[in-house]
C-alpha cells in the first residue's frame, strides 16, 4: 500500500513539474517588448505629426509587435528646444526637432541654415541628409540621427506690397537668430520675436512682414496678416529638422530591430521629404483662395539677393575656420549639391 502511494506521489510531482515546465518555456523564449517614446513638438494634427504616427504603427507591424511607440506631439514631452536634450539624456527615446533650437551646439550643420537658394523643401531634405552623410559632424555624435530634414524656402511674406529689392528698404521683417542676418544683408529691417508673437506683432503693426516658408500662410494664420508674398530665392534659406534616437537606447536594440528601423527610416525620409512640399502647395492654394497676391522676382532681383548673401557665408566660413571646422568645405558641397538636386 505504500509503495503504492509512493508511486501515485511520485507521478504527480512529476506531472505538477512538467506543467510548470510548460507554462514557464513561452515566457523564457519570449523576446521581451521594446517600448519608446517618441517626442515631437509640432500640433497631434500637422501633417508631419500623422507620418510620426504612421512610422510608429509601421514599427510595430514589422517587428511583430516586439517594439511599441508612443507618440507625444505638441511639446507634451519636451518642448522644440528641449528635444535634442531630451534624447541625449533618455528623456525620451526618438525626438522630431529643429537643431538651431540648440543654439551654437551644431556650427558646422548651421551651413543648412544659409541662404543657399533652396527651391522647396524636397530639396533643403535631401540636402540636409547628403550634407549628413558626407560630414558626419562630430557634433551630432551623442545621438543616433535617423535622418535631418528641412521645411520649404523662407521667402518673403509682407502687409504691403514687395516688388523689387529697393521696396525691402527699412521694412521690419520678423527674424530669429538665423534669419536676422539674412533680413539685414536683404536692406531690411530684423526684428527678432518667436513665431508664438508674430501674428499679433504684425496686427499690431510692429511687424511689416514675415520670412517664412509658405506653408505658415495656412499653418500660422500668417495670411490673415501679410497679403503680398514676394517670391525671391535668391538667398532663400530653411531650417534644419532632426529626427534622432538616443544612442544608448539604439546600441541596446537587437540587431534585427535596427535593420528593420533603418529600412523604415529610408522610406519614411523619403515621406516627410514631400510632404514639406505638399503643405507649401496646399497653403498656396489656401491663400490665393482668400486673395493673397504672390509676386516672382525678376532674374536681376534674385541675382541681386543673392550677391547680397556673401557677406553671410563670408562669416559663416571665418567663424568655422576659426573653430577649426571645415566650413568652406560644406559651404562648397552645399551650394554645388543644390545645382542638380530635384525640386520635386
């Protein structure tokens, strides 16, 4: 009798030890979910912020569910000028921003900001990621960028009309710390505000214009307050956006994981590259619709704006000499690459 129970005892340890097995091996081989945050400043519904979350739902889909994204756009997470700071210190782990938010931090990339004569936006991001790949500045090494990028050409937006360089004379054009210079070299005059201020300062008449790319016409309301756009690309600049990871929290990802990312990454540049153009075509469509006048310049207008802008590459390329940097050497590859790059 009891050496039978103590077979009967014997079984069922074993059965209890083998389902215990069982249970446990899926939770063992299980690869363990990867989840991030991603911060980006621009509102939930700007069109950028609609391909963040499409890259972030497309992640999920090609890594089987072993990565997740959580979105937090308009400054919820981070603010525009915390962003890169956030990501280098894991505050959150992907980041959308604009590097001249972060003042001095990246001189060499500040090339971007020139006025180069940029066509649209398609074409400042595929300089901007060219200029990347070719430098890879040193100062961009505490992050892993996953691509720069930059929004259409800031041209000329104004309460009255603008038809010739002279007409630029003394007129109070809203800047920031990259656009001052340029406004100056034009014959205007900088008056430096955040884009938060620039609709009211210009209701008010503190502001005569705005130098912008056209899609703020639409996204900013600046239509409401600049009915004359005078389109000069002779020294037309952008701005340099960054989409980044934190480098730690890169390195730590399977190598499966950062393959599929890369390739992501490819066709979603590739993305917000035309975007840019397509939110520039939309709020010209919008303006012109409420009245909004758009004037070309003439081929001795731009000519003109653009012998006006050497002072400000003659600064740029002393002040990276000066650093130590190969500023004449961006600056070359910059005005050469624009040359042949597609507008669209």
């Amino acid at each position: 009798m009891l050496d039978r129970y103590r077979k009967m005892s014997a079984s069922a340890a074993y059965a209890i030890a083998l389902f215990f097995c069982v249970v446990a091996a899926p939770a063992v081989a299980a690869d363990p979910v990867v989840s991030l945050k991603y911060s980006n400043f621009l509102p939930p519904l700007h069109a950028h912020s609609v391909l963040v979350d499409q890259w972030c739902k497309e992640l999920e889909k090609r890594t089987d569910g072993r990565v997740k994204v959580r979105q937090f756009a308009g400054n919820t997470l981070t603010t525009a000028n915390q962003t890169y700071d956030g990501v280098v210190k894991g505050i959150t782990d992907v980041g959308l921003s604009i590097l001249s938010y972060t003042p001095g931090r990246m001189p060499l990339t500040d090339v971007l900001t020139l006025p180069l004569g940029v066509k649209s936006g398609y074409q400042a991001s595929h300089l901007a990621n060219a200029y990347y790949r070719k430098f890879k500045p040193k100062e961009l090494d505490d992050v892993k960028i996953f691509f720069l990028m930059g929004p259409g050409p800031f041209i000329w937006h104004s309460k009255t009309p603008v038809a010739r360089m002279e007409d630029l004379k003394g007129m109070r054009f809203k800047s920031d710390a990259n656009t001052s210079k340029i406004v100056a070299a034009a014959g205007a005059t900088p008056t430096t505000m955040p884009m938060s201020e620039t609709y009211d300062a210009m209701k008010r008449g503190l502001a005569e214009g705005v130098l912008n790319p056209i899609e703020t016409l639409k996204g900013w309301k600046f239509s409401d307050v600049a009915g004359y756009t005078w389109e000069n690309y002779g020294g037309a600049n952008t701005n340099s956006f960054f989409v980044a990871m934190n480098k730690e929290k890169w390195n730590a990802l399977p190598k499966d994981i950062q393959q599929i990312m890369e390739k992501l990454n490819e066709e979603w540049f590739e993305k917000h590259a035309k975007t840019w153009n397509q939110i520039d075509d939309e709020a010209r469509e919008f303006s012109l619709k409420k009245g909004h006048k758009f004037t070309k310049a003439s081929p001795t207008d731009e000519a003109k704006m653009k012998e006006q802008m050497k002072p400000v590459f003659e600064a740029y390329v002393s002040e990276m000499k000066a650093k130590g940097l190969p500023g004449e050497e961006a600056l070359k590859f910059a005005l050469e690459f624009l040359k042949t790059a597609p507008v669209k």
